[in-house]
C-alpha cells in the first residue's frame, strides 16, 4: 500500500470510529448512553480498576474525567489507568485549561452558555486552544449549562456564574436552541456533581423537543429509577459521578435500563 493510500485509509478509520460519530450514531438510533464520570482526586489504583472492568463488562459508553476544583496532580494517571484496562473512550470534562491531557481520547470542549462568566464562554478556550490542537484531542464542541439544583455547587462557584433556575424550563429550552445555532454539536445540562435535586424531567423533555444535537444530563442522579426516568424525558446521555464512586454496581443497573430502551 502506498503512503498516501495508508494515510487515507488511517484518516477514513479515524472518522469512521471519532467518538462524536459514535454519539450520533447511538443518539439518532435511540440507544441511550451512560458516561461515568472519573473525578481525578477521588479513585485509589484499585477502584479506578475496578469501575473499569465494571464498566467494560456492561458496555459503558464513555468516560469523562474531570472536575470544578482538582486538588492532586492524578489527571494523567487516571488517564492511563483507564487506558490500560478499557478500550472505552476517555474524554476529558475539563473544570479549566490545567486538565487538558494528551493521553486522552478528546476533549468537551465546554462552553459554559448558562453563564455570562466570559472567561467560561471563551477566554480559557483561547489558552487550550493551540495545546488540544498539539495533542490531537478529539474535540467536540459542546454547550454546558448549569441548573440550579438546591444548594451551589463547586462547579457554580468556581465558574463564577448564575445557574439557570430550575423551574424556568423556557431559559433552559431559549439558552440551548442558541447554542445548537452557535454551531455546537452537544447540549449538556449539569446540575452539578453531587447535586441535592437531579435536573426536572420536565426541563430535559422540553429542551430535548427544541434541539437537534445530543443532550446529555447530569449532577444527582443515584438510582437506577431516576436514570430510567431521566432517559424517558428525553436524554440522550447521562453522567454519573458520585453514585457510582459509592457503589459499582450502579453501572450495570444503568445498562441494563439502558438495552430495555434498545
Ligand atoms: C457532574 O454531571 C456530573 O458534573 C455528575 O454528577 O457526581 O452528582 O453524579 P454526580
């Protein structure tokens, strides 16, 4: 094979299995997906091992690790330890420019359009942007929004902005159909990690009526039930953190809700 027949045959590869295709390809085929969220200060070897072959034996879609404040410098170990035992795709969920990995697969390239935080909008996009290109992160461009869940969250006091108030369903539905216009590829709505209340079912159903792109839902979600009803309203993905920190067994409770929606 001749080099540039390689070199199109790698690139042809490459675009056929990006993670975002995936995404799409499960979204518009109605297969939910579930992201378990690896907060870098938290896991020992042991347990990051341990939801790795958990998450590998019940078909976990992605992985996303990340967080609002990291206090050890563990990201890229993390990273490799989730590279070592699973084949499934880790994607950094940056809470700032310091998380950017080059031993990840790609990059929520966040854009926090719940907020007015300019440096959350762009300013910090500016400063990965020449590094993620280096790395050749997978990038996917995604609206974040924050819902008020309770009680602040770090990650709403660290990105210094308001959250969108969790009964006002139009801003939610008004902020999202303007970042799909802005031209970007995922829509996803975050109550925070360890949110007191999940996101309302009836915020998720009337976004995901006025948005084209994937909508992923996060921060509070700690039973299989609520997952289930979250999928019914309308996400496409979702993202669990804390719970399954707690209990492992979480994830393939999740899945298997998951395949009865297959
Ligand atoms: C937070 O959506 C994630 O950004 C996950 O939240 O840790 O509460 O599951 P939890």
């Amino acid at each position: 094979m001749s080099e540039k027949c390689a070199n199109q045959f790698f690139d042809y590869l490459r675009n056929a299995m990006n993670i975002y295709n995936q995404i799409i390809e499960k979204t518009t085929s109605g297969k939910k997906q579930l992201a378990v969220l690896i907060d870098p200060d938290k896991p020992s070897v042991q347990q990051l091992e341990e939801i790795a072959l958990m998450a590998n034996q019940s078909a976990v879609d992605s992985f996303f690790i990340g967080g609002s404040l990291i206090t050890n410098d563990n990201i890229d170990n993390c990273v490799k330890i989730l590279k070592k035992n699973s084949r499934i795709p880790v994607i950094i969920f940056p809470g700032n420019t310091m998380q950017v990995n080059q031993n990840a697969d790609g990059i929520l390239f966040l854009s926090l359009i719940s907020g007015r935080n300019a440096e959350m909008l762009i300013g910090k996009h500016v400063i990965a942007a020449p590094y993620i290109r280096q790395y050749g992160l997978e990038v996917i461009p995604t609206g974040y929004m924050l819902i008020e869940s309770g009680k602040p969250t770090t990650a709403l006091y660290m990105s210094n902005s308001l959250p969108i108030p969790s009964d006002k369903d139009d801003i939610a539905v008004c902020t999202a159909i303007a970042g799909e216009m802005l031209g970007l590829k995922m829509i996803y709505m975050d109550a925070g990690s360890g949110a007191q209340n999940h996101i309302s079912f009836s915020m998720i159903e009337k976004v995901k009526n006025n948005i084209s792109v994937p909508l992923i839902i996060g921060g509070g979600i700690r039973t299989a039930q609520v997952a289930k009803d979250i999928y019914n309203a309308g996400a496409d993905m979702i993202v669990v953190g804390n719970a399954i920190e707690k209990n492992t067994s979480l994830i393939p409770e999740i899945t298997k809700i998951i395949s009865c929606f297959s």
